[in-house]
C-alpha cells in the first residue's frame, strides 16, 4: 500500500513538472536571448516546486516531509563548499595544463565593465568579481536553484530512495534531472560551444555526481537546504566565475570548461566518491 502510495505521488509529481515546465521550455527554445529570458528560466526552474507544492496539496501529504527545516550548519557550509572544491580542481587544472587561460584581458575588460570599475588593477578586479558573486552573487544563485531542489531533492529523492534504495534513486534522479534539461540543451542554446554528442555525456556525468552529492546531503540532515545551497553554489562558480575567467586557448578549450566539457564532471565524481563510500549513513 505505500510503495502504491509513494508511486502515485511521483507520477503526479513529475507529470505535474512537465506541464508546468512546458509553458517555459517553448520560449526559451523559441525566443533569442533577451530581458525577458532570464524570467523565463526563473518560471522553468521553479516549475518543480510548484508541482511539488501541488502535489502535497491533492495528494494531502506532509507538507513538512519536504524538508523546510534548516538542520545542522556543517551540512549548508559543506554543500557551499563543496562545489567550490571541485570547480577549483577542474579550473586549475585547465589553466596549468593550458587549456584556457585564467583572467585574461578580455575576462578582465568584462568584470571591470561588470562592476563599473574601469579604472582598477587587474588583480583588483579578478578578487572584487570573485568576492561579489561568492556573497551577493550566492544569494541571487540560491533563489532559483531552491525552486528546483524543493522538487528534486526535497520531494522525489526521498520518496525514489523509499522506494528504490539509496543509489538505485541516485541514478533514477539523475536520470530524471538530465532529462528535463535536455529541451534546453539540444534545442535553447545552453550548451552553444560544444557538439551535443559531447555535452550530453560530459552533462549527465555531472548531473550524476551532484544527484549523488545532493541527495546524500538531503537525506543526511533531513533539509533540503543543503541540496538547494549545493546547486546554487554549483551554478555560481562554475557559471558565474570561474568560466568567465577563463580565456580560450584554441579550439580545445570549450571541450574542457563549463558543464559541456570533461574537467568538471571527472573532478566532480572525485569528490562524489567521498559521499559514495559513506551510502550506508543514509540507505
């Protein structure tokens, strides 16, 4: 009778997801870039809130069981941290190996025009950018990463993982989150540097260590404050700051930046496999 249960909400929820997603996915797919398209991706990532909310309501579920709670601090600094850890890893290696180079003077013309601070050192400007986004920038990255983590993490990874087992609903997750971003990727410019028979994998090898990461943390401190800390901080530093410093060096560089190329993926999965090796604390 529960797993029954715990079925129907999921189906709800994620037909839910769709529909809703639907009404974003067609100008974000149809539409060129413009003031309205960051609304736009607003209304798209917190599609899965929404339908989460809805289905507590018509299903009449616990509306705490989605996890409002803030739980202990070491997991919300962990997740903070923990993008920044593996970002820095696969950025620094791009940069010693030469395969992008860090702040260079178009990087740093665009930060400077970025914070209206024409006249400043380039050092200045590299750890000002840097500063700004790691603080205010967090706090814009975290108000639409929560409209997707109250979806993914704080309803259906707890309920797969009841179902399912703990990495069984890693990988079902994933597979779910890749997906949803796929209209984007093959079809709304998201990845517009590398072929999608590249992004793809390198993207859901990504999708899988954060899926891994992000429920670990979810089920650990029973919030979903972690998980939506987590994505915020992944989209900060690899969106917001480490890729903009990063110049091109030839036509390799897009193959190893961003979420569409390798560095990332393979330096999230190192830290992914900490979280692995401790499965049992949350099975």
């Amino acid at each position: 009778m529960e797993k029954s249960r715990l079925s129907g909400d999921i189906a709800l929820f994620l037909a839910l997801t769709l529909g809703l997603s639907c009404i974003f996915y067609v100008p974000l797919v149809t539409l060129q870039p413009s003031p309205a398209f960051m609304p736009y991706v607003t209304g798209l990532m917190w599609s899965p809130a929404i339908a989460a909310l809805l289905t507590v309501r018509f299903r009449r579920l616990d509306l705490a069981s989605l996890g409002w709670g803030w739980g202990e601090h070491r997991w919300n600094l962990t997740a903070y941290l923990v993008p920044l850890g593996y970002a820095g890893l696969a950025y620094a290696a791009v940069w010693i190996f030469g395969l992008g180079g860090f702040a260079d003077a178009e990087n740093i013309k665009q930060a400077r025009t970025f914070l209206g601070w024409n006249d400043a050192h380039p050092a200045l400007v590299v750890i000002g950018y840097a500063l700004l986004m790691a603080t205010a920038g967090m706090a814009i990255s975290l108000a639409t990463a929560l409209g997707e983590e109250i979806g993914w993490r704080g309803f259906l990874a707890p309920r797969v993982a009841k179902l399912a087992g703990f990495m069984p609903s890693v990988f079902i997750v994933a597979v779910i989150w890749g997906a949803w971003h796929m209209p984007l990727i093959l079809l709304g410019g998201y990845n517009a540097e590398t072929e999608w028979w590249v992004a793809i994998p390198c993207f859901m090898v990504l999708v899988l260590g954060v899926s891994l990461i992000a429920a670990w943390l979810r089920l650990k401190s029973g919030s979903l404050w972690p998980a939506a800390i987590l994505h915020a901080s992944h989209n900060l530093f690899i969106q917001r700051v480490f890729t903009p410093l990063t110049g091109p060096r030839g036509e390799v560089t897009p193959y190893v930046i961003d979420e569409f190329g390798i560095a990332v993926p393979v330096a999230i999965l190192i830290f992914a496999i900490w979280f692995w090796k401790r499965r049992a604390e949350v099975a």
